[in-house]
C-alpha cells in the first residue's frame, strides 16, 4: 500500500507507516484541515513580515521597543493566568525527542517537566512525525516500553502520570512545513500539524489524569506570531469543547526580535502563558543571522567563548526574568548541553562543575528552573535549586525590580571576551558536517566531543563560518578567513570523519557548503537538509513501485 490517500480533504504522500491510521484518524485530520484554513493564511503574512523585517535590520534599522505597544509594558495591572496544575515547581526540565527510549529515560529522570521535543533535537521524518504522537499517547495509556538491541529493557516507573514529569510538547516552528500532508496540493504547516494531533488526541485524557495540553512555541519572532498562537488555542479549545484557557504555553525567547517584546508577548498569551524561556543557541544564532552583514561590532569570537556571563547574553537573560514575574509567569532556564562521560573522570568533574556553576547563576538571577539534556545531569541542577528554592515551589514573587529595561544592551557584543581561532572554525565545520549526516539519517540530538548538539548548534556553526568569511574575519594569529581557506579547512576535517556504510556525509557536505559557502544564506538549515531527504524518499518510492 503506498501513499497518495486523501481524507476529509487532506492528502497523505509517503507509504504507511505501522499504527499511523491511529493519529491520522478521519476525525484528527478533520481537525487540523479546519486549523490549517482557519490561520494558515495568516501563518503566511507573518513569515513575509520576517523577511521584512530581516531586511530592516541588514539595512541598518536596529530593532528596538516598541512605541506602539508602550501601554502594555507601562500598565502593571494585567498578569497571565494562574499557574496550571503541573507547572508550579518547574525548578529543573529535562529535554529531548520524542523515540521511545528518550521517552522512558526522560520521564524516568526525576526532572519535574519533560520537554518532549518534535522540533530541535527531532528529524521530521514521517517515521518520527507519527512515531513522536503514538509513543505520547502510549504514556497515557500506560502502554510504552522500550528493548534495545542488547537486550536491555526500559519501563516506566510512576504509578500515575502526576508522579512523572510533567509534559510539555514543543511542536515545530511556524516557518516549518510538514510536506507529507497537503491540503490542495499546499503542505501544511509543520506547527499546527504537531500541536493539532497531539491536542486533538491527548487533550482530554491530560485534563483526566490530573495534567493538562501544555506546550514550548519556538522560534517566535514578535508578539503577532504569539496572537496567532493564542487564536489557535481559542479556535482548538473551542472545537473540542475545552474550557478556555486550560492550554498552557511557554515561549522560547530565542529570537533576537522577540527579546524586544517579551512583555507584549506574555500579553498576547496571558490566559494561556506558561512563561518564558532563555533559548540561549537560537538566541546567539538569530543575532548572527540579522546582524551577519552589518560588520565587526556584529562578530562574535569562537562559540565555545560565546557564554551566558557576556554583556548582552546577561542583558537579555536578566530582563527576560524581570519580565516574567513582573506578570506573574515563570521564567525558565537554558541548556546545560553536556553529556557525561563515565569513562573520563576528570573530564566529567570539570563539566560538572561548569553546569554547576551555570545552574547557580541562574537560580541567583531569579530563574524558576531550568534546562538539562541528560538524566545524570538532574540530580546537579535539583540540587543547585534547591538550596535556592527550599520548599518554594518557584521564586516568581522575586520581582528583580533592580533590572531596568535596556534595548541597546540586547544587541551591544563589544564586551564579549574570546577570539577566532583556527580550533574554533575547525570545530564548527566539524560539529556542523557531523549533525546535518545525523539528521539525515533521522537523529536530530547528537552528541559531539559530549555535548549534546542540535539544530540550534549547528546554525550557530555554519552562520559563523558564513559570517567570518563575508565581514573579512580574521583568526587570532592575523590569517584572513577566506572561502578557499574554509574550503580547504573543510577538506581536511571532512578526510578524518569516521565513515560507514549508509552514511550521509557526502550529503551533509553539500548541505554545509549551501547554507555556509555561497552568497545567499538560507534562513534555517533545516529547510534544505528537509528537502533533501524528501527527494530521498520520492527516489526510494520510485525504485519501490
């Protein structure tokens, strides 16, 4: 059986998968085709407005405040809803994509909220698309477990879903299509796909076992793209007949555009905010992106150097804190991306160290909790909170009024310490080349050189390269970064990768060499490694029919 089905007017392209009829159900598909005309409209004049706005920027414009929204960050009358049941204590999440494995060992790990990730750490794939909505809906059920090819097993070990982490779905962005279901021969959008389904089937299950349909919104840009979130829930609520306001969403703050409107975009969601949070790579990354022509006050040394402690990264997180508690939402952490090596010893205590300390300046600055990519990292970062919080479920009453609203600070990087060296772009050629193969072959969460890397890594890793060749960068010993250079640089790290049979290197090369080494620069690096490995499926069904 191959694909090309049409239900309640929506078209489904790839072969079947095993179980898909259970998500895309006649009844779901009629739900999410009502979502995609009721907004997808509006869901395209907003992606024009981005590359307006992109524009701007280049040209010189700096984002700042805006006049027009002034009334809503002066009136301190208004806050977001009260916090839902679930999200009180948030002190420590842990994140990851939505296999069966990583679903167990997140909700396994003694973390209080579970990001269960469709977007960064996760390939769209059909297999992960569908696979990520049955593997959620079999928590619930009671029903997931999981045998590695060694033969070890993994189960859940709460009684009930309130003695497990809290989960909280992170659909795909609003720039990303979902090219396997159409709608008049139109692909749907990769964001109302994720949430529609996962609403439409776990909503009222979530509000019986004593949760509720809480979702992450990446990569918001304005506060606009927040509204169409929050008409969506209105329109889905409304639909299945939900109360109004038992959605909760926390907001990434990982757009440089959207840290200039955190209040507005609390306000667009107040009924439905969850918070927001410090999405610290996407946020390095959409700077370089915006800013990458704009010349040397716009460079950034290598990212290792790039940390939380830098001028405008403490800016944007002390403000972001300040924001939230001023209207009463949690503020939530960033990433603690190591993953230990329990072969090394003193590699492991340095690094844990490290996040320690991250952990602490974040519990000091007011933060609520924060984020881990791996089980053995709870135990440091609940630690770290606790000695913060004691019995407090969150410090939210922490109101940080010493933090004053600073627009220009958000985008001054002259007080950055670090430099460019050769190392530094060896090693975003390297992590970049290495995560896009991964994500060809359907893994988006790759450890490297034990960090955890995923989209927003290896964005930060081809922008740099794209912005150190274009502003005339040099590395710290006054050799020029030039295209033959990286080129040649890239050559070199390409002959030491550890290749096998059915890998996507030589893929991952051309996909790197698009978005790093040409003029134009494509917004997202996923869209051109999406299409490729759409182009892969149609030539395998081609062969197969």
């Amino acid at each position: 059986m191959h694909g090309n089905i049409t239900i309640n007017g929506i078209t489904i392209t790839p072969p079947p998968i095993r179980h898909q009829e259970r998500v895309l159900t006649a009844e779901a598909l009629a739900f999410i085709g009502k979502l995609h005309q009721q907004f997808e409209a509006r869901r395209q004049e907003l992606m024009k407005r981005r590359h307006t706005v992109r524009a701007k920027i280049a040209n010189g414009q700096n984002p700042r405040f805006l006049e027009e929204t002034r009334s809503i960050r002066e009136d301190n009358s208004w806050k977001v809803a009260p916090l839902a049941p679930g999200l009180e204590d948030r002190r420590v999440e842990i994140t990851g994509p939505t296999d069966r494995k990583m679903t167990i060992n997140a909700l396994n790990s003694g973390a209080k909220v579970w990001l269960a990730d469709m977007e960064d750490s996760s390939t769209p794939n059909w297999k992960n698309v569908i696979n990520g909505q049955l593997n959620l809906r079999a928590v619930l059920d009671r029903e997931i477990d999981f045998t590695s090819p060694e033969g070890k097993e993994y189960k859940l070990t709460g009684e009930t879903l309130t003695d497990l982490p809290t989960i909280v779905v992170r659909p795909r962005g609003w720039h990303l299509p979902e090219k396997h279901l159409l709608i008049d021969g139109t692909p749907m959008s990769g964001a109302i796909v994720d949430f529609g389904l996962y609403f439409y089937h776990n909503a009222k299950r979530l509000i019986e076992l004593g949760r509720g349909p809480y979702f992450y919104l990446p990569k918001t840009e304005n506060h606009l793209e927040a509204r169409l979130w929050n008409d969506m829930f209105v329109f889905a609520q409304d639909e299945l007949g939900i109360p109004q306001g038992t959605i909760r969403a926390t907001v990434l703050i990982e757009t440089i555009t959207a840290a200039f409107e955190m209040e507005e975009i609390l306000y667009e969601l107040r009924d439905h905010s969850a918070g927001l949070n410090a999405g610290r790579w996407d946020y390095i990354f959409s700077i370089i992106k915006n800013f990458r022509s704009r010349g040397s006050q716009f460079l950034l040394p290598d990212r290792s150097s790039v940390t939380m402690t830098a001028p405008f990264m403490r800016a944007y997180t002390e403000q972001l804190v300040r924001a939230c508690h001023r209207r009463g939402a949690s503020a939530i952490g960033g990433m603690a991306a190591f993953i230990p090596n329990r072969r090394d010893e003193d590699v492991n205590n340095t690094a844990l160290e490290k996040v320690r300390g991250d952990k602490t300046r974040e519990a000091n600055d007011g933060f609520d909790g924060s984020w881990v990519a791996h089980p053995d990292l709870v135990p440091v970062a609940m630690e770290v909170f606790n000695a913060t919080l004691g019995e407090k479920p969150n410090q939210i009453d922490r109101l940080r009024e010493d933090v004053q609203p600073d627009d220009a600070a958000l985008i001054d990087l002259s007080g950055t310490e670090g430099s460019i060296t050769e190392a530094g772009l060896r090693l975003n050629i390297e992590v970049a080349i290495r995560y896009i193969e991964s994500w060809l072959r359907g893994n988006g969460a790759v450890a490297i050189h034990n960090l955890m890397e995923d989209a927003a890594t290896a964005e930060i890793s081809r922008s740099q390269v794209w912005q150190w060749i274009h502003q005339a960068a040099k590395t710290e010993d006054g050799t020029p970064i030039t295209r033959t250079r990286v080129e040649n640089l890239l050559t070199e790290e390409f002959s030491k990768l550890p290749r096998f049979d059915g890998d996507r290197f030589e893929d991952a090369r051309d996909i790197f060499e698009a978005s790093a080494l040409r003029e134009d620069f494509p917004t997202f690096l996923t869209i051109p490694a999406y299409n490729r490995f759409l182009c892969d499926q149609e030539q395998t069904e081609l062969i197969s029919a």
